[in-house]
C-alpha cells in the first residue's frame, strides 16, 4: 500500500524549521554570514572587493574578517596577492577548508549515508550502514560515523551534523520499518554527538543544494526559484529571496494533484500526483504486466531502470509514462508560482536519461506561460549527499560566529588539534 504520508511543500531550506537542539537562533544572515556567503560564491577575495560585493564599509568588513579569521574560517592566501597596484597591495581571503568538517546524513536505497564535507561541501569521505529498525537506533549510528571521520580527520574540527529527512521522507525510504528522523527526541541527539545536530526537510534541504549550485555556476541568484524533487521523497520547494515562505496554517502539498490516472490514493480521491508517480506503484504494474518477468520480486525501482536500458519496451513505456505525468505537475506548479527558475533534481533523472527528455517536453507542452526551460540537477545520483551536507552547513553559513558558539568547543578558542587515545576534539 503507498504511503499514506502527505507530500508537502517543504518547510524552509536556508534554516530549517524542523530541527534539533542545534538550529541557529535566527535564519536571519549575519554580516560574517554574508561575507563567507560571498567567498563561497565568487572565491579568494579582497577587503575592498568584500566591501564592494556586500555594501559594508571597509571598516565593517575588516572587523568582521578579523573575527572569522580568529575563528579559522577564513585564511589569508597571500600568494594570490596581485601586485602593480597603487597603494599597499590587498591580500586575499579566502575560506579556510582545512580547519573543519561537516556531516550529512541522510537514506537512500543503500542505507543511511554519513557524508562528511569541508566549508565549500566538497565531499571527504563517505560512510554506509545497514538502516536499523528505528531512528533512535540510528542516533548510535551517526555518533559512530562523526567518530570515525574524527580520526580520519585529526587536523580537523567537527563542525555541525546535519540530517536530511522528515520523518515522510524517511518513513518512505525504509518501508515496512517505523522509522523517522522526528522521532527521535532532543535529549538523545545531545546525548549522543557532541556537536549540534540540525534535522532539516529532505525535499528543502535538497532544493538549497541545487540553488547553491546555481549561485557557484555563476548565474544571478533567482528572487524566485521552485524546486522539484522527481524521485522518493516527490515534493516541491519554493524559495523566495532565500526563504520558503510557510504559511502559519502549514506548508501545502501538491501530493493529491489530480493526473486523470486510476490509481487509488489513501486519501479516498483516484489519481493523485503521489502514488501516480511512486515507485511502488510503478513496479506493482510492472509485476502485474509480467514486465520484468516472473519469479523473483523487484529490488526497487532500479529494476525498472535496467530492463529498460537492456532493451525492455514495455519497461520504457512504464518510466516514460511517469515522466509525462511528471512534466505536466511541473508545469501545473510553474504556472501557479511562474518562478525566475525551474530546478529538477532527483537520481532517477540520473538513472534513466530518457525521462528527462520527456519531462521537459511534457513540461513544455503543458505550461501556459512564456518559455521556460528546465534546469536539471547537476548532481545526478548524489544530490542526497550534497542536500545533507547543506543541511549541516546552513547554520554556519547564516551566522557563522552564533554557530561556532554553539559547538562543542565554541566556548573555548578553536584549537585544532585532536587526542585520539582520549578522543577530545579541539582542546
Ligand atoms: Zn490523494
């Protein structure tokens, strides 16, 4: 049976509602917030070039870099210094990648991934594990990930964990299992991991990823930008001028959009736009028209994916018929919000290439406004892992000095250094 939890429009993505004892105080973006926003985005740059790009004074930058500076966020790179110049030549700043790292968390079809990335969210490493029946179960977990990543790390700090899924979102990943990020209680997350844990919306924190890249491909950052997540968890975000606008009464949900299809959605309507699209109910299908044969049961999706890829038309037929439906509630949101950009992500898009052609022709077909074309994902089968990292970087890159504060160490002067036989992280 599908799922009976709602599709929603994802609650905030710069600074997740849903969160754990970590979450920043504000999500409104700090000066220092703003400056390391800029250095991510444009690279190595000067005081004046930081004045220049965030409007502060040259006064108000250079307090500001000092502080992050004393923090080791940032580091001068005196080597790119341009010289020729009149006038005392400027060194450049730049983000320091060295000092910390980050951890994602998040499921996919493999289990949970703990992904641990540097300031900018490259990925350093990566780490698997079985899915346990409960997310309390879980927390342990993670708390072993951060351990190792603490070892194999020792010039590093741990910075921030971020968790990517609501408890929808991880309910649907491991099915049959009770398990959901939201039930695990404040107190067992302090308890566990010694720095902050932020829980943010999977389809959000996704959404932030793929509008960070965006920003680091050099287009203008878009006022208006709705994001689809084409895959499990099916949702939407729409961002404006940085924020998910959430109404008091609860984000929406696009979930029960009418496609005209016939199958039976467990809110009592036929033909909603959540369990049209599931990959449950796709395989249901394939299993009932004998397409990928008989015998054993499907794996997942993925099946589906490889039998039409190995020459399997009915196979096609089946992805292909999703991707329509697909495109045309895209193009149903798109109308509705007419944002400056429409992103689709998902790793389905990945795994069959042919869907994304037909989600943009159906898109295309279907939207009554001007042109517009889709953006698709650039991180293929890995958005998970960059949505996570997101997650775990979003408070640092809102208030970066409230969010070391924060951290275990934060009451302490940063001190890189780590003690393994006593496992004591920055002094
Ligand atoms: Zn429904």
């Amino acid at each position: 049976m599908a799922d009976v939890s709602k599709l929603r429009i994802a609650a905030r993505a710069t600074s997740p509602t849903a969160t754990r004892p970590g979450h920043p105080v504000s999500d409104t973006v700090t000066p220092a917030g703003q400056v390391l926003r800029v250095l991510r985005r444009v690279g190595p740059a000067t005081r004046g070039e930081l004045s220049r790009q965030t409007g502060f004074s040259l006064s108000a930058v250079n307090r500001v870099v000092g502080e992050l500076l004393g923090r080791s966020l940032l580091r001068d790179r005196p080597e790119l210094t341009v010289g020729g110049v009149v006038g005392r030549p400027q060194i450049p700043l730049d983000l320091n990648t060295d000092a910390f790292f980050a951890v994602g968390v998040h499921i996919d079809d493999c289990g949970i991934r703990c992904v641990a990335g540097d300031l900018r969210g490259r990925v350093l490493d990566c780490l698997e594990f079985d899915v346990p029946a409960t997310a309390g179960a879980a927390v342990p977990v993670v708390a072993a990930a951060l351990h190792r990543f603490r070892l194999a790390f020792p010039a590093r700090c741990a910075l921030w964990v971020g968790v990517a899924g609501d408890g929808r979102a991880d309910r649907r990943a491991v099915r049959g299992l009770a398990f959901g990020w939201d039930d695990v209680p404040d107190a067992a997350w302090s308890a566990a991991i010694p720095v902050p844990v932020t829980v943010a919306p999977y389809v959000g924190a996704m959404a932030d990823a793929e509008r960070w890249a965006l920003e680091l491909s050099g287009r203008p950052s878009p006022s208006s930008y709705l994001y689809l997540h084409v895959d499990e968890p099916f949702g939407a975000a729409w961002i404006v001028d940085g924020r998910i606008p959430v109404p008091r009464r609860g984000a929406g949900t696009i979930g029960h959009l009418a496609t005209g299809s016939d199958v039976p959605c467990p809110c009592g309507r036929v033909g909603c736009l959540e369990v049209t699209v599931a990959d449950r109910t796709l395989l249901d299908a394939a299993v009932r028209d004998g397409v990928l044969g008989s015998g054993t049961a499907p794996r997942g999706v993925g099946d589906l994916y490889e039998a039409a890829e190995g020459g399997s038309r009915a196979a096609a037929a089946l992805l292909d018929s999703r991707s329509d439906t697909i495109g045309r509630a895209i193009a149903v949101m798109r109308d509705i919000v007419n944002p400056d950009v429409v992103a689709v992500g998902g790793r389905g898009l990945a795994a069959y290439p042919p869907g994304r052609r037909i989600i943009a022709r159906s898109y295309a077909r279907a939207s009554a406004l001007p042109a517009l074309p889709l953006t698709f994902s650039s991180f293929g089968e890995r958005i998970g892992d960059a949505g996570a990292l997101g997650a775990s970087l979003s408070a640092v890159y809102t208030d970066p000095v409230g969010a070391l504060r924060r951290g275990a160490w934060g009451r302490r002067a940063a001190r890189l250094s780590y003690d393994p036989p006593l496992d004591r992280f920055c002094g």
